[in-house]
C-alpha cells in the first residue's frame, strides 16, 4: 500500500455529512423526553387552601405520602426510600443553621434605656 492509498483517508470527516447519519433524525425526541413531559405535566388538585397546580409526579408523591400516613405499608416503604435517596430526613433531622451571631457589651454605668427603673 503506497503513502498516498492509506484506508484511514475514506473514513475521516467530510464536509457537510453529518457524524452518524443513521442516527436519531432532527426533530425526533429521544426515548426520555415523552416520560419527562408526562410526569411534569401539570394536574389541579384541591387541597384544604383551594386548588392549585402541580407536576403529575408531585400529586402522586403526596398521594403515596398520604396513604403512608393513613397506614400502608407498602406507600411507607415507598416514601422512606424517596426521602432517603434525596436525603430529605438529613434536612430534618439537622440542627438549624445559624444565620447571625451578635456581640452586646453592656456598660454598666450607663442608665438603661428600656423605661425600668435602675
């Protein structure tokens, strides 16, 4: 095989021909979208403050809550595992965070401004 013959040349990129062009054509939603979009596809629910708006995987997640909370097993099981995946109880379960630290010094020569006598 001479320099100018290499087989690696009718392989390499060529202009204007797409990468895999067998593959997924535009357009085409891949096999996880149509999943995505019915999950976060929004349903009214009523509730004790009205109805609201909420992703369909949202009120099936406060109905298995619910029915945990009334008592199956199974719908138990079911949320511990979510909250554990998601580490919701480590949220619980940890000590608030602390959002401002002050320092008073108070001089006790100085009268007090609260209105008491001292």
């Amino acid at each position: 095989m001479s320099e100018t013959e290499r087989n690696d040349v009718k392989t390499r990129f060529k202009k204007g021909q797409s990468g895999n062009p067998a593959g997924r054509p535009k357009g085409r939603k891949n096999t996880a979208t149509p999943l995505r979009d019915a999950f976060l596809k929004p349903v009214r629910i009523r509730d004790g403050q009205g109805t609201r708006d909420v992703p369909k995987i949202v009120a099936a997640a406060e109905v298995c809550l619910n029915n945990a909370l009334k008592g199956d097993l199974k719908a138990f099981v079911k949320i511990m595992e979510l909250a554990e995946r998601f580490k919701l109880l480590d949220i619980v379960s940890s000590p608030p965070e602390i959002t401002m630290i002050r320092h008073v010094i108070v001089d006790p020569r100085s009268p007090p401004n609260d209105g008491s006598p001292g």
